[in-house]
C-alpha cells in the first residue's frame, strides 16, 4: 500500500514538473534561442534539406533492414513506414519538450509495429539491429522541417532525469544517431563502393537542383 502510494505520489510529481516545464517554454517559445542561434538553426537547416535529397536514393538494401527488405518490391519502404513516417512529420509542431518526445515515443512504437508486420511469418522477431536502420529511413522519408530545432528544445529544455529514463533515452539517443548517421554517412557504411555512392549523391542532388528551377520557372509564368 504504501509502495502504491509513493508511485502515485512519485507520477503526479512528473506530471507537475511536466506542466511547469511546459507552460514557460510554450510562452516563451519565441524567445528560447538568440538571433545568433536562429541563424544557425537556418543555415543548419538548408544544408540538413540539402543533405537529404542527395540522399534520396538511399533505401533498406544499403542498411540491411531485413524485415523491410522481405516485402520488396511489393511494399516500398515508404509504405511499409507510412504511420510512423506521418507521425515523425509532426515533431516539429510541437513547442514543449514533453511533446515533443511523446511525438518521438508515439514514431517509436509504430516503427517497432511496422517492423513486426513486415518480418516474414515464421522467422521470429526482428532484431533490435533492425530498429536505427530503419529509423533512418523513417526520417529520411519524412524529413519534416525545422526537426534541429525541436531536437535542440529538447535537449536544452527537457528536465535531465526525464531523458533518462530507459524507454525515453533508447529513442531519443537513436534519433540523434540517426541524424548524425544522415548527415555524415559514407560508401563504406552503406555496403556501396565509394565512386556509385558519389554517383548516386550527385544524381540526387541534379534532381533537387531540376526541381527547384521547374517550380522557378512555373512561378515566374
């Protein structure tokens, strides 16, 4: 009984600690980072979209996601993902760092879902080696905008021991791979040979460039 009542003490404390948490930072939001900071958010920004597309190419074949792997070319990996890919687009809507990983928990366990309805029957479940590749994939298919910025209000505004939480800190601790795996991947990490790789990052960011100068082009007519 007593046990019971420490717990219930123990979460109505969290939940406290979260709505004071929360309500400075949504009302203050504007003001959290310097013009300095903003500036860095926005250069850091444009080169993170830049990044991205040049990576369009990559898929589950170069991060050996098995479970997505099975259901190609049937099922692409965008459609395999797609709830926690819509979720993971949502992240950076959210101003309180609460919501912010709750947004992250939520893309958490539907990547663990797809995960588990992609692996074939009878082969047990996927490996949680599984789990930041795909990761990987679900961001980069659903690169949401201003996501730096969010991940930065988390981890300067989030009440340290809330991070580390077991669940909490597995998530977020691979998001944060996962970014840093996009932003600096190379050939070796994804079983490519280094002159396809530069090939396809070209390729890619071509593309990028053709699609700007086609919405320029129609804007301007």
């Amino acid at each position: 009984s007593s046990s019971s009542s420490f717990s219930s003490s123990s979460s109505s404390w969290d939940g406290l600690r979260d709505h004071l948490e929360k309500f400075p930072v949504i009302k203050l939001h504007r003001y959290l980072f310097t013009e300095a900071e903003i500036q860095t958010l926005r250069d850091q920004e444009a080169s993170w979209q830049a990044r991205l597309h040049s990576l369009a190419f990559l898929g589950p074949e170069h991060l050996e996601v098995r479970s997505l792997l099975s259901s190609l070319p049937s099922i692409s990996t965008s459609t395999s993902l797609a709830p926690a890919i819509a979720e993971f687009g949502l992240v950076s809507s959210y101003k309180a760092p609460v919501d912010i990983m709750s947004c992250l928990l939520r893309c958490s366990h539907l990547l663990s879902q797809a995960l588990i309805a992609a692996h074939p029957p009878g082969t047990g479940l996927p490996g949680a080696d599984e789990f930041l590749p795909a990761m990987i994939l679900m961001i980069k298919e659903s690169n949401p905008p201003g996501l730096r910025k969010a991940l930065d209000v988390v981890q300067f505004y989030r009440y340290p021991p809330r991070l580390q939480v077991s669940e909490t800190a597995y998530v977020f601790t691979n998001v944060l791979s996962a970014v840093q795996f996009l932003e600096t991947a190379k050939a070796s990490q994804l079983n490519m040979m280094p002159e396809v790789f530069e090939r396809s990052l070209a390729a890619c960011s071509r593309s990028m460039e053709r699609g700007r100068e086609g919405v320029f082009v129609t804007g301007g007519g």
